[in-house]
C-alpha cells in the first residue's frame, strides 16, 4: 500500500488536476493523501482515446486501472487492449471492488435520484477507507456563474435529464449515498473537483 510519505494525493487523482490547483480560483485547507492500488473509471466516451486512463497510468504505474462502461463502448474504445475494461450498465450490474473510483462528466447527465442510485452503488462496491472522485464543472453557489458552466447546464437539460451543479449540491448527492468528508477544489479551469471517502470501518 502507498503510504502519506509516497502516497497518491488526492488532487492528483485526475491526472489533469496537477494543473488545475496551480490554477485554483480559492485558496484550500490541508490536502489528503489517498492509499491507491485499484482504481475504477466510471465510463468513457465511446471511441475516445481514454486519455484519463493513459494519464492515470503513466502518472502511477503501481495502480490497477480499470475502465468500466456500457458493453456498445467495449466494442469502439480505441484502448481496449490497454487497460481492464469491465462492460455493464452501472445502474444494474455489479461494480468491480476499488480503492478510487473516478466519474468524470457522469453526474451531471443524470437526475439527483439517479445519481443518489449510482453513488450508493458504488459506496457499497469501494473498499473500506476508498473514495469516490467527482470531475464536474462546477456552477457558483449562488448560480451565477460561470457562463460556460451555465450554458452547459442548458445543454444537459436539453440532451439528457441531468444539469451542473453547485459543490453543495454534489456534497448533498454524496452524502445521501454515504460517502463522509466531502470536498472539493476549484480549479481556475473548466471542470472541478469533488472527493468523498468511504469510512475504514464501514
Ligand atoms: C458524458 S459521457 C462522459 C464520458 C467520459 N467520462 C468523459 O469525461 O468524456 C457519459 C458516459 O457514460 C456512459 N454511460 C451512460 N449510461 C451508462 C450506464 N447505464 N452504465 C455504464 N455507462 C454508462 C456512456 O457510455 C458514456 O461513456
């Protein structure tokens, strides 16, 4: 197991987040160290490179990766031969057991209680002290930015049920499906952060 010496930093978990905290819009308290060894990518575009996987392997090489989505991608994903890729719906079939799961971009196609459902279920799948990393453009507390974030927010409400959402509303979601400790980081980019831990008792 990696260790807080060695560790995974949190903020390191989305490869591109390096650049991000560079470029945080906030200032942030003390950072975490997560103890990775298996991490879950929660869908995928189809026929995308799988940059995130690519960059999450070559940033920690210690780390099992693998990429789970909808059987229609297992056939079109470029990188298919690259990493694990598990295929089922994450609605129904079981999640592989992890110590990270990273949804980048899920959460806002989806309505609060379809998200409630799938953060629940991978509550139950993480491994005990394992987390759930969110990778989200996050709309102001108060909705009144930023512009893009807002206009995406249309966009999903047009194309899908979803919409952005604000670090509380995320917070809200997470917590509903368990996960305690619940942060997040601004950026400076387009998307953000949001982590929440799994107890090492539960
Ligand atoms: C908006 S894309 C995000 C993809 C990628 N994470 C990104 O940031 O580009 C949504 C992804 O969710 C997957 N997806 C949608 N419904 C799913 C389900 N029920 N089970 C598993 N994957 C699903 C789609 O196949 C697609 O890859």
């Amino acid at each position: 197991p990696w260790g807080p010496a060695g560790g995974l930093h949190s903020w390191d978990a989305a490869p591109t987040t390096r650049t991000w905290i560079s470029g945080g819009r906030r200032q942030h308290s003390q950072d975490v160290v997560l103890k990775v060894q298996s991490v879950i990518i929660i869908s995928v575009c189809p026929g995308c490179t799988g940059a995130l996987a690519k960059h999450f392997t070559s940033a920690y090489p210690e780390c099992n990766v693998t990429i789970f989505d909808l059987p229609k991608v297992a056939c079109t994903a470029h990188f298919a031969l690259l990493f694990v890729f598990t295929s089922g719906d994450f609605f129904k079939d079981p999640l592989p057991a992890a110590d990270l799961y990273m949804l980048a971009r899920i959460l806002h196609d989806w309505t609060d209680e379809r998200c409630i459902e799938l953060l629940s279920r991978i509550y139950k799948a993480c491994k005990p002290g394992g987390s759930v990393l969110l990778v989200e453009a996050l709309l102001n507390e108060d909705g009144s930015g930023p512009l893009t974030v807002q206009l995406y927010s249309l966009n999903m409400l047009v194309q899908a049920e979803g919409r952005e959402r604000t670090a509380a509303q995320y917070t809200t979601l997470l917590a509903g499906a368990g996960f305690t400790n619940i942060q997040h980081r601004l950026t400076g980019r387009l998307y953000d952060v949001v982590l929440g831990h799994k107890d090492e008792a539960k």
